[in-house]
C-alpha cells in the first residue's frame, strides 16, 4: 500500500486532498450540471468521503443513484474490489441498454 501511495503525482494528490479538506463544493454544484446517468459511491465507514458527500453530490445530479458499500473504510475499493466492480458493471449495463 505504501508503495501504491509513494508512485502517486505528488501535485496531483495534494490536489485531491485539498478538494477532500476544503469542501465539496465543485463536485456537488457541478458547472456545467451533469446531465448524464451518474453512479456515487463510497464506503460506509470512509471518513474521507463520507456517505453523506456521496447522498449530497447524487442529489445534485438528476437521477443519480448513490451506493453505500458496507463495512468498509477509505480503501475498500483497493480491499474488496468485487463490491465495487459488480455493482458499477450492473449500472454501466443500464445505461447502455
């Protein structure tokens, strides 16, 4: 994990970072609004992106759907990636239906 984080952009993750310190704001009034199907998703026990950031983004966007993928924290995605993959290909395979 340690190595996965060191082989990131240094200015590209202290960017993300900050969005993640400093609010929101970007991702839930979008400009231009996002008009397409939009999936958010996020881990229930990430104290980074909080459940809560995920409803308030999803609410933004018309449609969107929101999953809460359960029991994990910020690295769920790197720890059981079939919680996320499965659901996302199921979504992918609805809006391209």
């Amino acid at each position: 994990m340690r190595q996965w984080v060191l082989a990131n952009d240094p200015v590209i993750y202290t960017r993300c970072h900050q969005v993640l310190a400093g609010g929101v704001v970007e991702l839930i009034r979008p400009d231009p609004p996002i008009e397409k199907p939009a999936l958010v998703m996020t881990c229930e026990n990430d104290s980074g992106s909080t459940p809560a950031m995920a409803h308030a983004i999803a609410t933004e966007i018309p449609g969107a759907q929101t999953i809460i993928v359960p029991h994990l924290q910020h690295m769920g995605l790197s720890e059981q990636p079939a919680l996320f993959t499965r659901p996302l290909l199921a979504f992918l395979s609805e809006v391209v239906a």
